[in-house]
C-alpha cells in the first residue's frame, strides 16, 4: 500500500504521459508531467475493464482513497454500477430546490403548464398552492408517507369541495409519476389506493331531455320566449346546433359565411390543449337552413359589431352564460334541460330517433373520434354527410315544435 510520503514525492518521467503508482485492490495514483496527482479504482464489469476518479492528491490521502475504492467495491458487488450510481448522486444534488413535494411540483408545472390552455393551468396551480403546498410542500419526497397525503385531501373534503379533492389527488399522482424515475428503486407511489379512501363521488351531468314528446313542449316554448330577440334567438340555435355554449355565445359575424351556411370556429376557441390550439384545424359547423334564417333576422341589429350574441353592458363582450340559462329557468325548464345539455339531447335523439351515423354526430360536436379502421375522423371530407345529418336534425326539430309526427324510441 502506499504511503502519504510514497504519494508526496512520486513524480512522473519526462519521457513519459503519466505514471502510475499501485496501491492495493485494483486502486493506484496516477501523475501527470505537469505534476497533478489523482487517484483511480480500475474494476472489470461485463468483462470489459472501467476506471472510477476518487479525487486528487492531496485533497484525498492514501486512506481515504482506499475507504473510497471500497465503498465502490460494495455498491459494486450488490450489483450497481459504482460510475453510473455516482452521476446520478450528482445530478440528485444539482436539483435547485431539492426533491420537497413543492419543489418537484413546480418542476413538474412547468414542463406542463405550457401544453394547457391558460385557464386549466391557472386552477392547476391554484389547487397546488391551495390544497397541497400548505401541508406537505416542504416535505421531502423520499420521506412523505401515504397518510400525509391523505390528510390533506381529507381537508379538501371537510370544506365541502369533495369533486375537487379526488382533482387534487389526480395532480399530487402525476407530481409522482414524474418524480418516481429519479427515485430509489424502492420508493412506491404513495398515491395508488387513496382514492378508495376518498368518499366517492358522481359526477353530474348536465340536465338534458331525450324525449321527443317533452323536447317538443320545450322548443314551443323557446320559440314562445318573450325576452329579447337575442337570447331568444340564442336558445333557438342552441338545440340546432348543438355546439358548446362558449362557443356559440362568442360566435362572430367573420366566422360566418350564412351563403354557404358554415360557421367556422378558430382553433383557439376549440376545447383543447394549448398546442392543439395553437396548431389544430377550425372546427367547421354546417347550418341547416333554419339556421341561416335566424342569423340573417338578427343581422340588422348586431351586424355591425363583433359580436352575433353582444353582452348588455357592453358589445365589447359576448352574451353571458348565465343568460340562457336564467331564460330556460323563466320558462319552467331550467331543471331538466341545461344550455350544455342540449349537445347530449342532439347526441341522443340523433340516433335513437333519426338513426344518423354517429361518428358524423360525434364530428359535429367536436370530439375527436376514430372510425373502425382506427383512423381519426376526417371533418372535412364528410362535410356534406354532415350537412345533410344537420338538416335532417333540424327538420326533425320542426316536427316536434309543431306537435306532430314524432318518432317513438325504439325498442330495446
């Protein structure tokens, strides 16, 4: 083994790149011309020969080169990579923040945040820093138990807010799942199996009527509203369309061609990812032509501006929502029927009624659809299958207003 005063005054030949001094066990002190001194742990894996740097003489003597050669020897014989464990040690303490709960979060944010719209992630942030951060933010990850975590969403549910807690578990699983590759080989998702713990929940879905006989009295008396022509026009496009309710409170006079009956909806209106907003194709809506006739009345008073539906207070912004909706409540329908509800009564009657090709439904509506080949369903290329379905619709919607030659469900 060599000595402190061995490694002191060993030099490296002029005639010579380096010299190299044997300890014991594969470890040896290797001196350059310029006269550094460093040591070195040559080990065999896979049958190929590796060397480890265990530091510089003489920052590191004979002694605590030999402790280190043997700590590597150990990780080495418990079948790790000693080079490979030691770059991942230095990258675990590169981390600025540490691997706290609220410092992996906001890393995880980050990556994120920029792929959502700005709404989701605005209330993604507000639930960490609301629910979470509180309690368990400057917790290490390594450390963190199950039963912190559930405390904190238990607190969640004590206020009431019990949809709202089983989202705070979904963000905590995905700050998990992105934390978990950095971890030991040990560690465990302490999220799987609280959601049992959670009091369950349904989720609500909007009021819709699917009856033909009940949905007829309901358009009567849409078509009956006393209110303003706006909302009353509103609520009459809502059924034929069956778009979102944002999407068509925010309908502009530009997006309209009325003498090709199509209404064409920028991407970045659409229910979608940021980058699907950003790069996604406009959504393409036919108009029957019930609903040309009701844009082209509505013209002479708001076709001047921005705006097809401009808001009371101001033409600047569109409709409110709760301007539909407080009109389906005047009229006696506001517990069966909801302004969103009206895409599932379309989703419905379309084909239990009409027996229309769900897939050219499920274009209309805007849900991204695969056909039985697996291949995304092309909006553009089926534009007249889906004018003619939307005429159909709308014809259909006549009848049942008039009363009349309404089709029964079939049986089952």
């Amino acid at each position: 083994m060599l000595t402190n005063a061995e490694c002191k005054n060993a030099t490296c030949p002029p005639d010579k790149s380096r010299a190299r001094l044997a300890c014991s066990g594969g470890l040896y002190l290797e001196i350059s011309p310029a006269g550094s001194k460093r040591w070195f742990w040559k080990y065999r894996k896979d049958g190929k020969e590796g060397r480890m740097s265990l530091g510089s003489y003489p920052d590191v003597g004979p002694k605590d080169a030999r402790d280190a050669r043997d700590a590597a020897k150990l990780q080495k014989s418990q079948g790790a990579d000693p080079v490979m464990a030691r770059k991942v040690e230095k990258l675990k303490a590169s981390r600025t923040g540490g691997d706290t709960f609220k410092a992996v979060a906001l890393e995880w944010y980050a990556k994120q945040a920029p792929q959502w719209s700005a709404g989701h992630a605005e209330r993604s942030l507000r639930q960490l820093e609301r629910d979470l951060f509180p309690w368990i933010g400057t917790r290490p990850m390594p450390e963190l138990h199950a039963m912190e975590l559930l405390a904190a969403l238990q607190k969640v549910e004590e206020r009431g807010a019990v949809e709202t807690a089983d989202r705070v578990l979904m963000l905590a699983r995905q700050v998990w799942e992105y934390w978990l590759p950095t971890a030991t080989s040990t560690q465990r998702n302490i999220t799987e199996g609280l959601k049992a713990r959670l009091t369950p929940y349904r989720s609500a879905s909007f009021a819709a009527i699917v009856e033909p006989l009940r949905f007829g009295e309901l358009l009567r008396a849409m078509r009956s509203y006393k209110g303003g022509p706006l909302v009353r026009t509103a609520l009459q496009l809502a059924p034929l369309l069956y778009q979102r309710p944002g999407n068509l409170r925010e309908m502009e006079w530009t997006e309209l061609d009325l003498d090709a009956a199509l209404w064409t909806i920028p991407s970045m209106k659409m229910k979608r990812t940021k980058l699907e907003k950003e790069q996604g194709d406009a959504h393409t809506v036919p108009l029957p032509v019930q609903a040309v006739a009701l844009l082209r009345s509505l013209h002479p008073l708001t076709g001047h501006g921005r705006y097809v539906f401009p808001g009371e207070r101001s033409r600047d912004r569109p409709l409110s929502d709760n301007s539909v909706r407080s009109a389906l409540y005047a009229l006696g329908f506001g517990k069966e029927q909801t302004w969103h509800g009206f895409r599932a009564s379309a989703r419905t009657m379309l084909v239990d009624q009409l027996d229309l090709d769900p897939l050219a439904i499920e274009a209309n509506l805007a849900h991204a659809v695969k056909d039985a080949n697996g291949r995304s369903y092309n909006r553009t290329q089926y534009l007249k299958q889906r004018f003619d379905q939307i005429q159909q619709w709308a014809d259909y919607l006549d009848k049942l207003a008039a009363g009349g030659d309404v089709l029964q469900f079939k049986a089952a």
